[in-house]
C-alpha cells in the first residue's frame, strides 16, 4: 500500500487512530492474558480443595477397607460439582477401588506428590492419601515437590478429572465481552479522531485556499502592469514566444503592433505625472476595447505598447490599428493638431 496516495486526509486519520488502534489491542491482549492466567489458577485451586476434601474424608474408609464408604463418599464429591467429570479412589498399588463418575480419561501414574495434568477437555488432580493424616496444612508447593520431612505410608489415591468447559465458556465469553469493547472503543476513537482531523483539516484547507488565492494574486501581479491593467512585458514576452512557435508550426498569419504615445513627456511636465497616468489608462482602453479577445494588449514600457494579433494578416491588422489610432484621434483632436491645441484639450479632459 502506498501511503504517498492516501492524501493529506487519509494520512492525518491514520496518524490519529492507528495509535488509538494499537494502544486499545495492547490493552486487551494485557488484559485477556491476566484475566486466562487468573482463570486457570482460579481453576486449578479448585481442583486441589476438591481432592483435599475427598483425601481428608476417605483416609478412615480407605484404612479400614470399606468400599462401600469410598463409594458414597466419591459419588457424593461428583455430585457436588457438576463440572467433575469423575472421582477415583485407587490403592496403594494404583489399582482402582471405586470410580463415581465416567472412567478416567487421562489417567496419571501414582507418586507420592501432588499431580495436576492440564488438557484440552480436562484437567487432571492426583493427591496421595497416607495413613497417619492428609498434608491438610501443607502448601501446594510442599504437594508438588514432597518436600515435608515426615511421610507417613501411603494408603491409597484420589484422582479427579474436571471438565474444562466451564473454564472454555467463560474464556469464550469474555473474549465476546472484550471484542464487543474493542469495537465500541474503536468506534469511538474513530469518531473522535474523525472530528478532531476535521477541524484540523479545515483549518488546513482555510490556510492552503488563502495560500493559493495569494499565490494566484501574487502570479497575477508578477503578470500585470499595475498602472494599466495591462499585460506587462513579461508576461507579454511568454505569450508572444508560445504565439511565435504556435504560428510557426501551422503556418497561420501573426501580426504584432508596437505603438507609443507622441509627445508624452510633455504631459507629464506641463500636466503632472498623474494627468500622464490618466492619459495611459485611458489609451489602455482604448486598444483594449478596439481588439478581439483572442488578442493581446501589453504595455511594453513607459508610453510604448504592443498589441499580439494571431490569426490576423496584414491588411485587417491595418485596419484595426488604423481604427484604435481614429479612436485617439477623436478623442485629442485631429492628427494635424498643434501642441497648443493638444495641451488645451487636455485641460479640458482633466
């Protein structure tokens, strides 16, 4: 996937929520870990009070042999709890006396220390039974590792298999819980991250818009005689040279005037420069408005213009300039006009 696509958009929602995203799974993943080990301790004490309870009861019945005692007493265990699966009473030699329950499904060897076997469908607990007393007071660890200095003989065993559905069910069911809450907290990330990138974003696209709309001003100026409104020479030069080549190419016609205004600098003396600035504007318009739109009015500098006709030959170039200079004409006077005259009609125009 190329980032470089998503757009400053995409790329700003991301950055927002993925770390939500991240943040929301280490949690979760934080979370269910603990929560399965409490589960499977949890679990396991279970198991081990259970067998403690039957190994304290059936130490009498398993030393004066009464079988039928150690049958009530595992059937009664099973029943108890219904997530055990059985309850065996084995002797010393590991051979089975009574099993209250389906038959073991994962039996374990005899040892004389506490045995717990986990698996898939059970887990498994296998305590001895000795003659004098059960380590009733013992910790679990003195169970695994028969650390107790003292041991009396060994009169027999308990074995249990409890089912491990119960466990898988609340697994099943917190997992539900927690996908339910890391969609909701995704949701609301999402939500919150969409509306704090939308502020964001729109105060981004006021700033890019005023950025372009300077730029574009900017360009605009760079481009244009500020007195006239005309194009100035720059940008005159880059349209006559595209022009050139266009007309070049094709072998269509191009005509380009270059006109000044005759005694200007004399305005400007007698009038002031802001009567001469008058003066240019308005022969500004006057050629503008005398051309076609697809021409172009420059002011090449100073009184000096320059108008670029592509499209047009000789003989209609003539004839618009010669209509732009009738135009002035009209406006000032007659072309045989003298200075004096001239100047009194400007004084009238001012």
């Amino acid at each position: 996937m190329n980032f470089s696509q998503l757009g400053m958009r995409g790329r700003l929602l991301l950055s927002a929520v993925l770390p939500a995203i991240l943040m929301m799974l280490i949690l979760e993943l934080v979370f269910l870990n603990h929560y399965q080990d409490d589960l499977e301790r949890s679990f396991e004490e279970r198991g081990l009070a259970i067998v403690r309870q039957i190994g304290s009861a059936a130490e009498y019945a398993l030393f004066s042999g009464s079988r039928e005692a150690l049958d009530m007493l595992a059937e009664g265990a099973r029943r108890s709890d219904p997530a055990i699966n059985s309850v065996s009473v084995l002797g010393r030699n590991g051979n089975l006396i009574v099993c209250a329950g389906v038959p073991p499904q994962h039996p374990l060897s005899p040892k004389d220390i506490l045995q717990v076997r986990k698996m898939d469908d059970v887990t498994s607990v296998m305590v001895p039974i000795h003659q004098a007393s059960l380590m009733l007071n013992a910790d679990n660890e003195s169970w695994r590792t028969g650390s107790q200095e003292t041991r009396e003989p060994v009169t027999g065993y308990i074995l249990v298999e409890i089912s491990r559905a119960e466990l898988a069910a609340r697994q099943s069911e917190m997992l539900k819980i927690m996908l339910t809450i890391m969609v909701g907290g995704l949701l609301l990330a999402s939500w919150l991250s969409l509306r704090l990138a939308g502020g964001v974003l729109s105060s981004l696209d006021s700033a890019h818009m005023a950025l372009r709309r300077q730029k574009e001003y900017a360009e605009l100026l760079a481009r244009t005689d500020a007195l006239t409104g005309l194009a100035n020479r720059r940008a005159f030069d880059e349209v006559a040279e595209q022009e050139v080549k266009r007309a070049l190419r094709y072998n269509t016609p191009l005509v380009l005037i270059m006109t000044d205004l005759d005694h200007f600098k004399a305005i400007n003396d007698r009038h002031g420069h802001h009567v001469g600035d008058q003066v240019l504007q308005h022969f500004a318009r006057i050629l503008s408005a005398s051309v076609r739109n697809i021409d172009l009015v420059g002011r090449w500098g100073g009184e000096e213009f320059a108008v670029l006709m592509p499209g047009t030959d000789l003989e209609e170039a003539t004839r618009l300039a010669n209509s732009a200079a009738g135009i002035v004409v009209g406006k000032v006077g007659t072309a045989t006009a003298t200075r004096t005259e001239l100047y009194a009609q400007l004084e009238q125009i001012q």
